[in-house]
C-alpha cells in the first residue's frame, strides 16, 4: 500500500474554534524530524524509503544501526520504518535529508497508528460489552459473570478465541479516515480531528494514503 508515514507524538488535546465558530475538538500532534535512512527503488516509479526518527541512546540501539547513522551523518535515532510511496512525493530527497512537514496539508485524510490505552485486567462487561445479569429477583454474586464458557465432556475444551476477562488496552491500533483540522510548518505541529490511541507523549505513526 502506498502511504506517506512519518514518526509524530501526541502533545494532548484541546479545541479550535473554525472561521463559523464551530468549535472542534482536536489532538496536538508534535512531528519528529523524520530522517531518510536508505531510499530503493522497488519499480519505476515506486520506492522503498527507510525513515528514522527520535534521538535515543547509543545502549540502545545496535551496533548495525549505530554504524548505519554514522555513514549518513545523522544522530542516533530511536524508531525506524520502512515505507512505500511514489518516486514523485519525495523526488529530490536524498539520504540524510528530514521529510518535510509539508507534504500534508489541510483537510487531508489520515489513519492513526499508535499504542492504546491500558487499562489493566478486566471482566467480559468492559472489555467484550457482555450485557450484565438481574441485579435481584434470585440472582445472588453472578452480576457481572460471563455465564457459560463452552459445552461438556464432548468437547471438553474452550476453544481458543472465547471472550473472556483478561488485560484491556496497550494494543497496536489503527484508527482511520481523520482529517487534518490545521498544519503549522513551522512548528512541525498538526491539529487532527477527534481523539487518537495512547496517553499523552505516545509515539504514533501518521499515514497519508496516496494513489
């Protein structure tokens, strides 16, 4: 699938208010200065980009990598993707030089790739929507209970995918088809509508679908 991404964090939220007065609610997204690594051409007019972003540590990181980003003259970056997009969103671009903020504009439209929310262990009713049992009339402690979890001796097993109780949260989600609100260039900082996966300074991923 051919998408411009780059490495960006979440700053919060709050509103902005449009030239009618609507008031929008929207999430500060911060974008990293994404660094090209390695450029390959995959066909004629396709190409296979490897960005890198985030300073991060030289412990960290492996000896590979680090050798890697000394031959560029670049610091040590901590996250690194491959993309693939058109020769003509980045023609000019060489290695070593930062994508550009530039190349997303208003009212384009985006999917989200970020860490969501954990919210630790928890039952059927918050985490499958499991509608609760009577709260009286002869129910007593079985409110909240899944009911039953499979048959009997044939097959005598669960079977793997049942819904049950278990960690909520801290999962690789997409969410798709959010709009750019506002693009500051000069900030590197963008405005999307609606809310997006993780706490405030997770890292997400922004992707730009291109035909």
């Amino acid at each position: 699938m051919l998408a411009i991404e780059v490495f960006a964090y979440k700053c919060g939220m709050t509103q902005f208010f449009t030239p009618t007065g609507i008031a929008l609610p929207v999430s500060v997204i911060k974008v990293y200065d994404n660094y090209i690594v390695d450029i390959k051409e995959k066909e004629k007019d396709i190409l296979n980009v490897k960005i890198a972003a985030c300073h991060a540590k030289s412990k960290s990181l492996s000896k590979s990598i680090i050798g890697l980003y000394k031959k560029i003259g670049i610091e040590n970056l901590k996250y690194i993707k491959e993309i693939t997009v058109k020769k003509e969103y980045l023609n000019g671009y060489n290695v070593g030089d930062i994508i550009p903020i530039s190349l997303f504009h208003e009212n384009d439209i985006l999917n989200i790739i970020g860490t969501s929310k954990g919210k630790g262990f928890a039952g059927t009713v918050k985490r499958h929507n499991f509608k609760m049992q009577r709260a009286t009339h002869g129910n007593s402690l079985s409110h909240r209970v899944p009911g039953s979890i499979g048959q009997c001796q044939d097959p005598g097993k669960v079977f793997k995918g049942k819904k049950m109780s278990g960690r909520l949260g801290g999962e690789n989600t997409t969410i798709k088809n959010i709009s750019i609100v506002k693009v500051y260039n000069d900030m590197n900082v963008i405005l999307l509508k609606g809310g997006t996966p993780g706490f405030t300074g997770n890292k997400i991923i922004l992707k730009k679908l291109v035909k």
